[in-house]
C-alpha cells in the first residue's frame, strides 16, 4: 500500500533532518529516507562553526551540543601565526564545537524522529515521481516502492538522484571545491582552537584553499585540505599525495602517521563540495532543494554543515507554508528567503572564487594577509559587520 505525507525528504543528514525537524513542529506528516543504516561515517571537516551552533541551539539541542568538544579561536597560519576569536553577537554563542558526522547526523536524525517524523534507513531514493502535470508528487526508491507527499525536499547530497533525474542544473553549477580529509591521532595536547594554513603550493603555484588540523578531543585530529576547481591545474592533484605532503610539513614531534599507513587504514576520505547554487531557482513545482543538493556550501570557507542546517529550517518551513497557503505549485517563499539571507554573500564568492583561481592573484591575497596592519584593518571590518542585524535563520 503507498503511504502518503505532507512532506517526504530524500536525506537523513544536517540538511535533511532539519528540514523534517522544522516541518514537524509545524504539524505536518513528515518522513526522511536516507539510502544508509545510521549511524555511518561522513567525509568532513568536522567542525562547527557558532553559526552553525546557534541552529543546534534553536532546534532545542544545546544540552547535547555542550557536551562535544569545545573551540574557542581559529589560529592561522599565513604562514605567520595569528589568532581571531569568534566575534561576539547579539543572541549567538561566541564559540564552536568540533564533532565527528557519524555522531552529529545520529543526533539530528534521532532528533527528528523524537519530533514525530517517521524515519526510514536503508531506503534509497532512487528518484522523483511526477505526476500526469509534470510536477513531483513524491519519490520512488530503488526496490520500486513509491511514496506521495504535497511536497519533496531533496537533501541528497552533492550527487543528488532526484536532481539528477530531473536534469536541473544552474548558472553556477561550476562552482566547487574539493576536499580530502583523515581522522588520526597526534603527540600534541588537546586545543580549542581550529588549525588553519593557508600556505598550499602546488608546482609552484600558491592554490586557492588551505589545509586544517582540527581538534576531536581524546588525542584525535582531523586533519586535511580543500582548494577550489577555479584552478586550472586542480585535475592534475592527486589529492590524496598532496595530502600526504601537508602532513610532512606539520611539526615532527606530533609523530602523525604516514599517508600510506592512514589509507591502509581507510581514514582518507575525499568528497567534492558545491558552492554558490548548483540548484536555482532552488525550487520546482513540489519540489525544494536543501544542503549539498542545493550547493550551499559557504563560497569563502566551503563550511557546509551551518548552511545545510540553515537551508533545511528553511526549507522545511517555507514548504509547509506554502503547502498551507496556496500549495505545491509555488515555493517561491524559499528563493526569496534564501535570496535575502544569502544572495550578496555569494554574489561576492562567485567573483572570489574565480579570482583566487589564478596563482598570481592567490599569492598575492595570502601576502597581504601575512601584513598585520592589513590583517588588523580586516579583521576590524569583520568584527564591525558581524555585529550587525542578523538573520531570522
């Protein structure tokens, strides 16, 4: 027998699970279908920045959140060292958290289920049902099985089946970043501070990204790096060497594994991550695009857990409002939030993005980032901006 919902979300991740979250407090009939048997590994950085801290918190999770390890301040390495806190603001913490994804995606998705949403693992979507108007109608999975909803969030990731299927693209859809990462225990004390060297030089050219070594708690590390596809040689890395060359250059006394000893151990992941819209309009008719599926990642930094987070309240409230007003046919509610929080944050990283992609320009950029007087002027225009009006989400 086909079960029928208000909303279906393809997805059981941060974007997914917030997204069914919102959609429950709302009253509505919601299920999440997610392809994997929770709690699994996810490639990540790990972190979470007071953005996406402020989301766990308004979700009704920061009891749970306190309890992952704590940061406090990013140290750059440009390559002089130097430190910023995390600016304080009106109503958000002034702090992040690091937490492996296998445990933050349980969280959420155990949240969501709490809330009343029916969960379903092992049920992978394998695309959208349409129906005799074009318009999706629900999703059908792999073994056959079909499930209606008055409206689908697809929150499938960078190589959504439901956006694959209906062959959307965008303007922006050439926007990514690639990153690779490993989990690894390290000689050094714990820290509450995320690592960042923005000194990567690939034959010689100065590459548009940066590495990290991120602090898990327990003598745990994530460490790893992302650099953008604006660069012309970016096919020519081989990420996973290039990964092993940054950690040669980490100080000695950490006594870090080596790069064939972590793949033996299969902690080196890498995964691509979409930026700037690889879905807009972000919306079809009965359809609404959320986290990697949408390409929400943050044009600047490609941190995505705080944008999937944001993207999936969103999403998960603008279709159940839209369901409730005048129905499925018209999310437009959601491109004009999106558009509103979003829209000159990745104006500004598309051309950022495509600038930094040239050696020369990138060298240069990491130049006046090393000067303190630039630095300082910066970091002063930052902190004054952030203390600006914030977003409803």
């Amino acid at each position: 027998m086909t079960q029928r919902f208000d909303v279906a979300i393809s997805g059981g991740g941060p974007a997914g699970s917030a997204a069914a979250w919102q959609a429950a407090q709302a009253g509505a009939r919601v299920i999440v279908l997610d392809k994997a048997d929770f709690p699994r590994d996810k490639p990540c950085g790990d972190g979470l920045t007071a953005r996406a801290v402020s989301y766990l918190q308004r979700m009704g999770l920061a009891t749970e959140v306190s309890k992952f390890h704590r940061i406090d301040r990013v140290t750059v390495f440009s390559p002089s060292r130097w430190e910023l806190s995390f600016p304080k603001r009106p109503g958000m913490p002034s702090h992040g958290h690091t937490v492996s994804r296998s445990e933050l995606d349980m969280l959420l998705l155990k949240h969501a289920e709490a809330a009343g949403v029916t969960v379903r693992q092992s049920a992978e979507v394998a695309g959208p049902e349409v129906d005799a108007r074009g318009r999706v109608a629900g999703v059908v999975l792999k073994s056959g099985e079909k499930i209606l909803a008055d409206a689908v969030i697809a929150a499938d990731g960078a190589y959504s089946p439901i956006k694959r299927a209906m062959k959307i693209d965008s303007h922006y859809n050439g926007y990514s970043a690639i990153a690779i990462r490993s989990e690894m225990h390290a000689e050094r004390p714990d820290t509450d501070s995320l690592d960042i060297y923005c000194k990567l030089l690939f034959e010689g050219d100065q590459l548009p990204g940066y590495g990290w070594v991120f602090p898990m708690g327990g003598g745990r590390f994530n460490i790893g790096l992302g650099y953008v596809n604006s660069y012309r040689k970016w096919q020519s890395i081989n990420a996973t060497q290039f990964l092993g060359e940054f950690l040669r250059t980490l100080p000695a006394e950490w006594e870090l594994p080596g790069i064939d000893e972590l793949k033996k151990n299969k902690s080196v992941r890498a995964w691509r991550l979409p930026m700037g819209f690889t879905a807009w309009p972000p919306w079809r008719p009965g359809v609404l695009f959320a986290g990697d599926a949408l390409g929400a990642g943050k044009p600047a930094s490609g941190a995505g857990i705080s944008k999937a987070l944001e993207s999936g309240l969103v999403a998960g409230e603008s279709a159940v409002a839209a369901l409730t007003n005048g129905g499925p046919d018209d999310f437009t509610n959601y491109q004009q939030r999106l558009e509103a929080s979003w829209g000159r944050e990745y104006r500004r990283g598309r051309i950022f993005h495509r600038l930094i992609g040239h050696p020369k320009v990138a060298e240069t950029g990491l130049k006046l980032l090393d000067n303190a007087a630039f630095r300082d002027r910066l970091l002063k225009g930052l902190y004054k901006k952030a203390q600006g009006p914030q977003h409803s989400y």
